[in-house]
C-alpha cells in the first residue's frame, strides 16, 4: 500500500472511516464538556466577568470561524455585549497597534497552532485585551500565550473535516456566554441523547445524498442562529465533496443573489425553530416561487413544504442551542455525498490538518 500524502491521515481500505467514526463520537463529546469541562468554563466566565469587558473580538479560521460568528449571535443576543470578527491581517501583515484595552479576545482554534491565531493572540494581549484561547489542544502554542484557555476536551480529531471538534466549540462557548452572564447552562443537557437520535437516522441522510450526488452547485441559505450552520455546512461539502456550495444570509440571499436560483442546482435552508426560522420565512417563500428544490433542515412543518429535507427533534430547544444539532445531519450529507461521488472524505487534496498561515 503506499504512504499516505503528507500532512493526511493514514488511509485505509474503507474511505470516510475516520470521519465517520468522529462525527459519531459527538454525542460523547458533548456529555464529556457537560460533566468534566463544565466547571473551568464557569470559573473562567466568572473571572472574565469580574474585569467587564467593553466589548469582544473573536478570532478564528475555517471551522472555528464558524463557531466564532456563532458566539457573536450568541454575545450580541443574550448580553448585548458588541462583537466583531477580527481581521489578523491588520496586525500580523499591516502591524496595526489598537488600544485593546478592556476588550474580550477570543481565539479558536482545534489545533491552536496555527501562526497567525499565535501572533494576533500576543498582538492583543500587548494591546490590553483579557486573552481567552478555545482550543482542542490544551498545551498549545495558543494557550501558551492566552491568560485564559478552554480546553474543548474532544479527544484527537484525525480526518481533516472538522466535526466533533466543532459541535464541542459550540458548546464550550455556549457555556462560556451563560456564564458571562451567571446562568448554568442547564438547557444544554438534553443535547447529548437528541444529538444521538439525530445521528442514527443516517439512512434519510442518505437518500437526500443519492438524490444530490451529482449536483454541480448548492446554495446555503439560514437567518439568525442558523446561519452559522449554513456557512459551516458549505465548508464542509466543499472541502469534501469538492462541490462549489455558497452560503448566503437569507437577507444577503434576496440583496442579487436570489437571481441564480434555478430548478436545477439545490437549495438547502437551514430553518432554525424561532425568530431566525420566523425571519426567514419570506426567503422560502421567493425560493418555492422560483420553483428552486428546496431542501430544508429543521421543523417538521417546514420540511413537508420543501421537496425534500431532515425533520429535526427541536421542540423545547432553546433557539441559541439549535446549531449544535442543525449541523449534524449536514455533516453526514458532506460524508454520504462523498462517498456517492467515489471520495473519500477523510482526506481532501490539497489540505493539511494544521493550516499555516501568517
């Protein structure tokens, strides 16, 4: 057998299985932070609420990108406290010096190795800012230079696609906002078993994958909450599958791009229960008026008006805690669709676990 490309896992005779084995891991992982890392998160919200932070800017790539906007909803929603996503480039190419004084700087990362997540972490600690590292790997580069570190606590993560390592980042940061603001979190324990539930209906996913297979394009669309879920889902078929997937705010949807809907190329809609789900509703309606084939992940009552989706189990869920269960079935489309397509998902060309940048 010959060796595997640098920077890729070991492969094996069956593609996907390393992938498949981690998003099954999920429910653990998210029962694993609920029990063990529960306690630290609310130690280090409580010291970082004793200083009262001004303001929050979070930081991140790829995946944990993703989970960094997720937590700006999340902090602008329950806290009204402002957030921004940083652009590293302005200190680690341009050199910028802002007066971070007073401010939140939240870096996730799943490896916390990356040089630049490095270099703008001490860039913002020699501003002023209060540091925080959230991160899969607790003896990081990362977590070396923050004041304060979270350790995600979801075991190696080995296939290239993020899965677990970013249902545990919105949990960890779930937590981390209750508590900013003094609450426990207790709303989160009902995730494990529904996450569970979730996964094992593997087969509806694939049949939604034997129906997209050969797609060309797909179209990503979520308000609120959900579109988070919609930007990480993209990337995930992307890396993948290699499939061009554009993720669109539904609002950002109907500002021009709406005009490339056709019959043709997919639309998936991620329909977060409550006010993002509520927001969306005029996006659906002009998608179904196109006559697009509309696939929705979320309520039943939505689903049944799509032409094809996933009923998600999330009456009584907290809107805030939906994305860790949106993702779920879409993680499974990117594996199944790949895998249809003669793929192996484990090991996309051209990436590497740890991504470098400067």
């Amino acid at each position: 057998m010959s060796a595997p490309a640098p920077g890729h896992p070991e492969r094996s005779e069956r593609p996907g299985h390393i992938m498949s084995g981690e998003m099954a891991e999920q429910p653990a992982v998210l029962r694993r932070i609920l029990r063990d890392g529960a306690p630290r998160i609310r130690e280090v919200a409580q010291a970082i609420a004793a200083r009262h932070p001004r303001f929050v800017l979070l930081t991140a790539r790829g995946t944990s990108d993703n989970a960094a906007l997720y937590m700006k909803y999340l902090l602008e929603i329950e806290l009204g406290l402002p957030c921004g996503l940083t652009s590293m480039s302005t200190t680690t190419v341009y050199g910028a010096r802002p007066d971070l004084s007073g401010v939140l700087a939240v870096t996730v990362s799943q490896s916390g190795g990356s040089p630049d997540l490095v270099a703008s972490t001490q860039a913002a600690r020699r501003a002023g800012a209060i540091t925080l590292a959230v991160t899969n790997n607790p003896d990081s580069p990362l977590a070396a230079v923050s004041e304060y570190s979270i350790d995600l606590l979801a075991g190696p993560e080995k296939a290239l696609p993020a899965t677990k390592t970013y249902t545990a980042s919105l949990l960890a940061l779930y937590l981390l906002g209750q508590g900013l603001r003094g609450a426990d979190g207790a709303a989160a324990h009902a995730l494990p078993d529904l996450a569970e539930e979730i996964l094992g209906r593997r087969d509806e996913v694939a049949r939604l994958a034997s129906r997209y297979r050969f797609a060309e394009r797909m179209v990503i669309t979520s308000r609120g909450y959900g579109y988070p879920t919609a930007k990480e889902a993209a990337l995930k078929l992307m890396e993948t599958s290699y499939i061009p997937a554009l993720s669109y705010s539904g609002a950002d949807l109907l500002h021009g791009p709406l005009a490339m809907v056709d019959n043709v190329s997919p639309v998936i809609a991620v329909v977060t229960e409550g006010r993002g789900g509520e927001a969306l509703q005029p996006v659906l309606d002009r998608l179904r008026g196109r006559g697009a084939d509309l696939v929705v992940v979320g309520p039943d009552a939505q689903v049944a008006q799509a032409s094809a989706g996933f009923a998600l189990p999330t009456r009584g869920v907290a809107e805030e805690l939906q994305p860790i269960l949106e993702i779920l079935p879409l993680q499974q489309l990117a594996y199944e669709v790949t895998i249809a397509r003669g793929q192996d998902p484990d090991a996309p060309r051209a990436l590497a676990k740890v991504t470098k940048t400067n």
